[in-house]
C-alpha cells in the first residue's frame, strides 16, 4: 500500500496522460507556437524593396537602380500605374524622372518606403557621378542571443509555466466539486493539505517534461542560448511553477462550475499575457505602470529565465525574481487552504 | 470493535437535530437512536431532509442545533478518529471517470490506517471482472457498487449509505441490496436512507419514517405495518360519469359500509380504503356503491406496506410527494 500521497499524485498523473486534448495543450501548442514564431522572425538576409519606375525614364537611371542590391525594379506605365501601386503597397517607392529632375513618391510613414528612397537616391546620384568624400567600410553582425526567437523563447516558457499550473489546477478542481468528489473526499480520513499538495506535486513532474520539451526544441531547432547553469534554470522553474500552481488553486478554490474558473483564470492570466514582456519587452510600457508590471509573478518569471538563459546570469542575482515567487507561492496557497470550498 | 456508545446501547444518538438553509427548514428537531449491529432506514419523500440529517451525522455539514453522537463520540472531539471507522457512500457522487476500478479503491484504501484488502473489496462487490475498467466504461449499477466498496474499503464500523439503489434497474438493485445484506451479516451498523418502501422493507430492521424535516414514525417495518390496523387496502373506482357523485359525504359512508379503519383517499383515479375483514368488507363495498347506482369500474386489494403507512402519516405518496 502505498502513502495517500503518493496515491493522490498518481492520480493527478493518471488523469493527466489519459487526456490527449491536455496533453496537445501543454506540449504540442506551445511548440507549434515557437516553431511559427521562429519561422516568421527568423534571420535571414534583408529582402530587396520593391519600387517601380515610371515610364518613360532616362536609360541611364533605369539602369543605375537595376544594380541596386538592395532594390527590385518594377516599369510602370504612367502615373495611375504608379498611383496604383503605391496604394496597394505592392511598391515602396515610385520614381518619376523627367525634364532632368527626379521625384521620389513615397509614404514616409513607412520605414520600407524610407529606405528604399534613400537606397534609390544613392544608386541614382552614384549613377549620375557623385562621388563620396569619406571612405566605408561595413562590418554586419548576427549574434545568438539576440534575435527574437532568442527573446522570445525564455517568455514562452514562463508563458507556458503559468497556463498549464493555472488550467490544468483550476479544471481538476473544479471537475472534482462539481462532481462531489471533492466531498467525498473528505468524509475519509484524507488529509486536505496532502490533497492540495498533490496537485503541486504533479506539476513538479510534468514541469521536467514541459521545460525539457520546449527548451530542447529551442536549443536543437533554433540554437537558442543557454548560458547559465541548468541548476539556476531548474531552480527559477521550480520556483514559478509552484507559485502558478498555488495561484490555480486560488483560482479555484470556491468556483462551482467550469465556466467561473474560467473567467477568473482569464482574469488572472490576461494582464500577463499583455505586460509581462513575453511578445515584447516589458520596458515598453510607462514609466507610471512599471511599478505593476514588475510586481507580476509572470514578470519575475519572464526576466529571470531570460537573466539565465540569454546573460547566463547566477542564481544570486535573480534572487530578487525569486522572492517576489515565493511571496507569490506562499500567499495564495494559504489563502486557497483557508477559503478552499470542498463542497 | 467497540462499535457503541458509552453505555453499549447507540451506533449513533440524535437529539433535536435542527437545520434550515435560507428560508427552507430542512431538519425540525429531529430525534435517532440507532442500535449497534442494525440496519436502520430512513425512510421518506424527495426534499423530507434525510440527506441533510444523514450528512450531519457523517459530519459533513453543520446542524443549527441539536446532538449527534457517533460510535459514542462527537465529531467536534474526535472527527478524524471517526472518520477513521465510518463508511460513507454519498448520493451523488461521480468517481473520477479516468481512473480504474483498482486505482480508485487503492486511492480510497490509502486514506486509511487501516482496512481490508483492496482485492477482497473487489470481490465483496463483484467486480473482479472490471479490475482494470475505467469508471467511465461501468454501468450505473457498477458504479454504484464501486461506491460501495470505497465505502468498505475502510473496513467500517458504522456504514452510511444515502440513496444506494436511486436511479438502477431492478437488476442493478438486487445486487446492491444482496450486497447490503451481506454487510447486515458481519454484524456492522448501517444507515441507509431511501425512498423506496420496498428497500426499507427489505433492508431495515427499523425504520424512520420522515417527512418535512421529523420523524413521523419510528419502528421495524412490520410493526409499522401492523399499526394500520389494517388486514388488506382496498382500491376501487367507477366510471367516469359517476365521479363527480362520489361526494365527500358518499366517500364517507362508502368507508363506513366497508369498515375501513381510515377514511378513504383518493388515488391512482379511485380510492383505497384499509380494511381489515376482507371478505366482509367487499360485499359490503359493492352493495353500498349498487344502492347508490355507482358503476364499478375496477377492484382490487393489496397487503398494506410502508406506503400505506406513508399515506396514513402524511396523506400524500412517496412516490408523488
């Protein structure tokens, strides 16, 4: 016979592996989720702008831009032509020579657009015999670390730490009161903290699969940096799925159907996906919302793993993300045992 | 085993037992006694307050007032002791549909201190066949036998059992009532509450018959039976265009002719009638409806049961209250 609790965590497990749809939200979502992200913001070599040409044009300069590296050359008719493609965004840029002048038709508001004028300019001007008084020399770089996918993997996996603590927690829960599970739990001799307590314990477990899925498909298929230690890393996911896990209790600790955990988990979840700089940095936002943004756990999270992974920061310097956790952990799960309805 | 109070004579003692949910009252003083070793039922209409009585003594919910004592203790002094040696099935219950039949007693089994043999559980309620079934693929009346055995697992003192058989097919009923009967026979104390009068009959020592939040009556089916005074209930009717000549007056003397120990009441689109010489009271149930020129439309007779004694109690069904 085995102890309660280890029996209850066994549970959780069984429930877990025996629902395909959670298991394709916890695992398969967010790689399909950083593989599309990758993709889309992968490096790659710039693209050539797209400009067009109004016709006719001097040989000369239709010639100049076509040597242009960073240009694609399209002729366009006349002016409606022209009109045209400026408005359907198929060109950035339409040049109109004549009578010895060049006119650049743009939308400066449009950093393409800015650029292919300046590209245009030069490859005209240089055509024309401007010479340039200094000389240049370019040197381009790429490092690992700081491309987005660098970025935003360390968010999706703070991101994920705190939806599959919060759903999954939330949903058992929830599921067991209203099928008076719950209650009939506790007409044994069972006992309540060992109960909440293995929910924490699950996550423990599926944290390893979780992390180790995401951070190896990171590492493997994007050659993300990991540069700190693999025990600081374990160390600040122990932490935040703990502490989402205390906060999915929270959640659910009095709602009596699906639909309120739901919201109430949205409600928790929502201003971290939006300010806790997983998409984007969090220094984006005002100075007059920083103090908000930072108290978030999802925030500590974020930062931490990123503090970890990407500057291959120590555990002692992201002991101030830590604390803010625990403080996370601690008070909701207290609160959650104290107002936990089990009925 | 000292499955009994101080004094050796109460498996559970209620005294005044009293709770109202806002403005619904659904225990009104409210008194057990309920022996070491018996089967005891409670016995009453949908809404009576059996599961509310039933769920304080299990110490689930709060009474506003009154005593209750468990295996002599109370559940302010000693609840975790008791939760130790009580059985509980509750009535609605979904067990978690993912796991086995095996998982959940184990899970149940590691609650307790001590227990039986989660194999012998399986095989007391028959399911050795469905071991390795999820919950999810059993019937309702394997799924009420699984509940039974989470129930046990624990080996049990005192058993409380709240609605075991609502909701089955006849077949599903007799298993789980065999299954009680074998518990009556290793001697534990069982509370069960039911709506059926077939169940408590079958099943119970001694019944209480509760209605709005009291017990109406308390005593073993038979002498609860008895106290109708009645041999046979008698049901008729009549056609349909003499109904409306059946006036209160004429019920009256139709029961008077008949003998009936309790005035008549209207049933089913007639009339029973407790009787207690039978083959008097029929001739003289026909001959008063001939001199009246009421039509028979139908006759029968029926030994009385618990219903009836629900009927006299309350004048209201079980089964339509």
């Amino acid at each position: 016979m085995r102890p309660a609790i280890i029996e209850l965590t066994l549970v959780r497990l069984r429930e877990f592996v025996r629902e395909p749809e959670a298991m394709f939200w916890v695992f398969g979502f967010p790689l399909l989720l950083a593989l599309g992200l990758g993709i889309a913001f992968r490096n790659r070599a710039p693209e050539s702008i797209r400009i067009g040409v109004l016709q006719p044009a001097p040989a000369a300069l239709a010639a100049s831009l076509d040597s242009s590296a960073g240009l694609a050359v399209e002729r366009l008719a006349d002016d409606s032509a022209g009109a045209r493609a400026l408005r359907n965004a198929d060109v950035a840029l339409v040049v109109a020579a004549a009578n010895g002048e060049v006119e650049y038709r743009f939308d400066p508001s449009r950093p393409d657009a800015r650029a292919a004028r300046q590209l245009a300019d030069d490859a005209i001007q240089r055509g024309a015999g401007r010479r340039d008084p200094l000389a240049i020399r370019e040197t381009t770089i790429s490092e690992r670390g700081s491309r987005y996918i660098d970025f935003f993997i360390p968010g999706l996996l703070g991101l994920n730490l705190m939806g599959s603590g919060i759903w999954s927690i939330g949903f058992a829960v929830v599921t067991a009161r209203k099928q008076k599970l719950l209650k009939r739990l506790v007409a044994t001799p069972m006992s309540r903290t060992q109960y909440l307590m293995s929910f924490l314990l699950s996550r423990l477990f599926f944290l390893v699969l979780e992390v180790g899925a995401l951070l190896g498909f990171g590492v493997l298929v994007f050659d993300v940096p990991l540069r700190g230690s693999l025990w600081t890393l374990a160390a600040v996911c122990l932490v935040a799925a703990l502490t989402f896990s205390a906060l999915g209790l929270l959640v659910s600790s009095r709602a009596r159907t699906v639909e309120a955990v739901s919201g109430l988990a949205n409600l928790v979840m929502l201003p971290m996906w939006i300010f806790s700089g997983v998409f984007f940095s969090a220094a984006n936002f005002p100075q007059a919302v920083q103090p908000f943004v930072q108290a978030l756990p999802l925030t500590a999270t974020v930062d931490a793993l990123r503090a970890v992974m990407l500057r291959g920061a120590p555990l002692a310097s992201v002991t101030g993300e830590l604390a803010l956790l625990l403080a996370w952990l601690v008070v909701p799960f207290v609160v959650a045992l104290r107002v936990f309805r089990w009925r | 085993m000292t499955a009994s109070a101080p004094d050796g004579s109460s498996a559970l003692l209620v005294r005044g037992l009293r709770k109202r949910y806002d403005d619904v009252v659904a225990v009104d003083g409210l008194d057990l006694d309920v022996r070491p070793g018996e089967c005891f039922g409670l016995l009453g209409p949908n809404g009576a307050g059996k599961t509310t009585t039933i769920e304080i003594c299990e110490g689930l919910t709060e009474p506003d007032a009154g005593e209750v004592i468990v295996l002599g203790r109370t559940w302010a002094e000693s609840g975790r002791d008791l939760r130790e040696r009580l059985g509980i099935q509750l009535q609605e219950t979904q067990l978690a549909e993912k796991l086995t039949v095996l998982e959940t007693l184990r899970l149940f089994r590691s609650f307790y201190a001590r227990g039986r043999a989660v194999d012998d559980v399986i095989a007391l309620v028959r399911l050795e066949e469905k071991r390795r079934a999820r919950v999810s693929a059993l019937s309702g009346g394997q799924k009420q036998r699984l509940a039974l055995g989470c129930a046990l697992v624990g080996d049990p003192d005192l058993v409380f059992l709240d609605e075991p058989t609502t909701g089955l097919d006849p077949q599903a009923r007799r298993q789980v009532w065999d299954l009680v009967e074998q518990l009556k026979a290793t001697g534990r104390t069982i509370v069960l509450t039911t709506h059926y009068m077939e169940e408590a009959e079958r099943l119970c020592d001694r019944v209480a018959i509760v209605d709005h939040g009291r017990v109406m009556a308390l005593d073993t089916p038979r002498r609860l039976v008895a106290g109708l005074g009645a041999d046979q209930i008698v049901f008729f009717s009549v056609a349909e265009d003499a109904v409306p000549r059946i006036t209160a007056d004429a019920l009256a003397a139709i029961a008077g002719a008949a003998g009936a120990t309790q005035p008549a009441r209207a049933t089913d689109g007639g009339w029973e009638l407790p009787v207690t010489a039978t083959h008097e009271a029929i001739p003289a149930l026909l001959a008063e409806l001939e001199r009246r020129a009421l039509p028979l439309a139908e006759l029968r007779t029926h030994l009385p049961t618990l219903e009836d004694v629900f009927v006299s109690l309350t004048g209201r069904a079980l089964r339509d209250a």
